[in-house]
C-alpha cells in the first residue's frame, strides 16, 4: 500500500523539511478528495485524480495513486460515472492510516 523506500529516500533529501511536505501533503490531499464529488464532469474529475495521483506518487501512496490512475483514465475516456469515487476515498484513508502508523514506528 505503501512505498516505504520512497518514504525513506524522501525523509533522507528532505532531512528537517520532511515533516512539513508531510503536512502540506496530508491537507493537499484531503482538500482533493472532499473536492471529488459524483456527476462531475469528465474533465474535471479526470483533473483531480490526476492531481491526487501525482500527490500520492510524491509521498508513495502507492495503491492510492495506482486507483487515482485507473481513474483518470476511465475520465477521461468519458466514463467518469464509472470511477467508484467510495473506493479513492477508503484507500486514501486506509493508506494515510497506514502511512501515519508506519512513519510513528520508524520514528521509534
């Protein structure tokens, strides 16, 4: 669910700016999320998976990024009424549990 040698790398480059690219993520994301709504138009859910997608890959959201990807493609072929946007939103709160969880244990 969770790539955690991205994580690691990340946490490496970013040294004391990890936590905050963390928390702006967190927000970014969830702001990106409650914004997916059903019946939207194609081309507008398409974009906001597509930035999900690319918010998720950043911080290895892996499963989360893979769904936002098979998204936008149903997007934008015109099958946006097709995305289960129910299923983007429990595996991006199932990977942000985990993610929260395994960043607690490799702190320790």
């Amino acid at each position: 669910m969770i790539d955690w040698s991205h994580v690691d790398e990340l946490r490496r480059d970013m040294a004391e700016g990890f936590d905050e690219i963390v928390e702006v993520f967190l927000e970014e994301v969830d702001e990106g999320i409650a914004g997916l709504t059903p019946g939207s138009a194609d081309a507008s859910l398409a974009a906001g998976l597509h930035f999900l997608k690319g918010a998720a890959l950043n911080l290895g959201f892996a499963d989360f990024a893979a769904l936002c990807s098979d998204g936008e493609e149903q997007a934008l072929k015109g099958n946006g009424a097709n995305v289960d946007l129910a299923q983007v939103r429990a595996c991006y709160l199932a990977s942000r549990q985990e993610f929260l969880a395994g960043l607690s244990r490799r702190a320790a």
